[in-house]
C-alpha cells in the first residue's frame, strides 16, 4: 500500500499528550542524556519525526503472489524504500519478543547522541552475562571507543557492548530504557516497550514487525550505519585497566554476511541484525538493494529454526524484489 500519514489527528494528540503530561526525568547525568532531553522536548523535532513523509504504511496484511511463508512464523514483512510500498506483511503490527533485534535501537540512540570518538569505560554490570549469552569479550575497566561499542553490538550482537553503551548514554539501564521508549514513540513504534537495551527474555519488553523497521530506517539514513553493517568483520580495540591493550575480530551475525547461506541473484544483501531467544525464536531483519540500487528492508520474525528463517527470507526476497 502507497505510504501515507495516516490518523494525523490522532497522532497529534498523543505527542500533546506526551509532552504535557510530562516524563520521569532520565538517569544518570552524562552530557548524551542531558543532550537527549534537550532534543526531546524541542516539539518541532519531535513532529518531524512522527510525520515523516517517506515511511510505508498499512494497517492490514498484504499478500505477495507466489509467496506463501511458513505457518510457523510469527511475523513477515517487506518495504520498498523507494516507491513506499509495502510488498509483503503478515501479522506485522501483532506485538512480539524481539530478542537482540532490540538493538536496533540502541544503535540509534548511539548514532543519534553519542560522540563516537568517546573513550567509554566498561563497568561491571557489561560483564554480568552466562556463558550462552553473545559477548564481545570486554571486562570490567576495560576503555573503548564509542564506535567499537557500536560496532560489536550491532556486528556481533554483544550483549555486553549493549550495557557498556546503555550506562554511558543513559547514566544507567533504566535511564536508557526510558531513552529508548521515547524515541521509539517519537518515531511512531507506538506499540513497542524496552526495558534493557539488548533483548534478553523479559515479558514486558516487546514490539512488532513494524515497530522494527520504523526503527531499521530510521538507523539506515545513516551512512555510518550502512557502513557497519556492511562489514565482513571488524576489529575491535580494548585496553584494559592495567594498560594492556589486546584486539579482538568481531562479525556478523546473519548467515547471508556469513556466507552460510547464499543471497538471491540480482539482490545486494548490506547485512541487519538478528536477533535469537528460546521466546523470540529467529529473527532477522535486512538492508537490502536491488541492481538498479533501489532500497528494501525485509523482516523475518519468529521462525523456529535458522534453516526456516534464511529459506523463507530467501524466498520472500526472490519473489518479492522485482528482475531488473
């Protein structure tokens, strides 16, 4: 269906609403976070985001012709950026686990605050992950950039680089929590809630499909985004509090970056972000272009295994991105 703004008086009762009502004040006091709450209530920002032009809309699902996804998926979709359609949704507004595909956000409100030059110190709480919980390897009074941060989290999916972000922008998780419902409202991801900044199992921590890529495009008008998440791996540096400085190589998550599966002809796969919990089950979501360099974002949300999620994203970009 054409992107339009849909329910523009209704919208603009709940930023009224919003902003008179006022919010708890954020956490911590970083220079990012008092940079957010300036930025925040500037009303005129906060409209442009919610009324952007550019974004695909439908409230019902749309069918594909010749594609039919697995029953066992709990949400599908498929934007073109350029035409402001969209393809393909199936269940895409019903609320889901999103697992690290929360990270989406905070990549955001790192690109959006943060000064990527900054030296961040990791405090304990980044190291406080199980041994089956994605790291990047970081310890406690380790100093790193900001942008190695960025790139571990959104590359490898570290769950710790998500604290260490989280605790530098926001002042604390709680701080950045709140961060990260305001701008996901600000952004209309109205029917999304974060409570951690990475997406471990929480049951009051969700969103939807295209809570996801309101989001997504909102990181891919950023070229140092595209940048990352073009990546074949990236290499992170960390010193610790001794001095010692040690590297460590970071890569991707998704298997088409991988190599582990084989992106359709004719479609240029930037890479996403994944995202994997025993709730959640598979999820990935992708920055795709065609050969005529035209922009798509594809979202695969709850699959019950890799090999469903990758054939039935195969497929749906088979089927979906027009031959040139």
């Amino acid at each position: 269906m054409k992107c339009i703004n849909k329910r523009i008086s209704a919208a603009v009762c709940m930023v009224l609403s919003l902003i008179l009502g006022g919010c708890s004040a954020l956490g911590g006091g970083s220079s990012a976070a008092e940079e957010y709450e300036q930025q925040y209530y500037n009303k005129s920002l906060y409209q442009d985001k919610m009324f952007a032009s550019d974004l695909c809309v439908t409230d019902t699902d749309v069918s594909l012709k010749g594609y039919a996804a697995d029953e066992s998926l709990h949400a599908a979709g498929l934007f073109d950026l350029k035409s402001e359609k969209v393809l393909y949704a199936d269940k895409i507004h019903e609320k889901l686990f999103p697992a690290s595909t929360t990270k989406i956000m905070t990549a955001y409100l790192t690109l959006k605050y943060g000064n990527l030059d900054d030296i961040v110190t990791v405090g304990s709480d980044a190291v406080q992950f199980s041994y089956d919980e994605q790291v990047c390897g970081l310890q406690a009074g380790d100093t790193v950039t900001l942008y190695d941060l960025l790139c571990g989290l959104v590359l490898y999916s570290g769950n710790d680089s998500a604290v260490a972000i989280a605790e530098y922008l926001g002042g604390s998780m709680e701080g950045f929590a709140d961060m990260m419902n305001r701008e996901a409202n600000a952004l209309g991801a109205t029917n999304t809630h974060f409570v951690n900044p990475h997406g471990l199992q929480n049951d009051n921590h969700y969103t939807t499909a295209y809570d996801l890529y309101l989001m997504f495009n909102a990181c891919t008008k950023d070229q140092r985004f595209l940048d990352i998440i073009s990546m074949d791996s990236y290499t992170g540096t960390l010193k610790s509090s001794d001095q010692m400085v040690r590297t460590v190589v970071w890569t991707p998550t998704n298997y088409y970056s991988q190599g582990l599966v084989k992106a359709p002809s004719d479609i240029n796969i930037f890479g996403g972000k994944t995202g994997t919990t025993d709730e959640a089950g598979s999820c990935v979501i992708l920055y795709s272009r065609d050969m005529e360099n035209n922009p798509y974002i594809s979202i695969m949300m709850g699959a019950p295994d890799k090999d469903i999620l990758y054939s039935d994203m195969t497929s749906l970009l088979t089927i979906g991105i027009p031959a040139p």
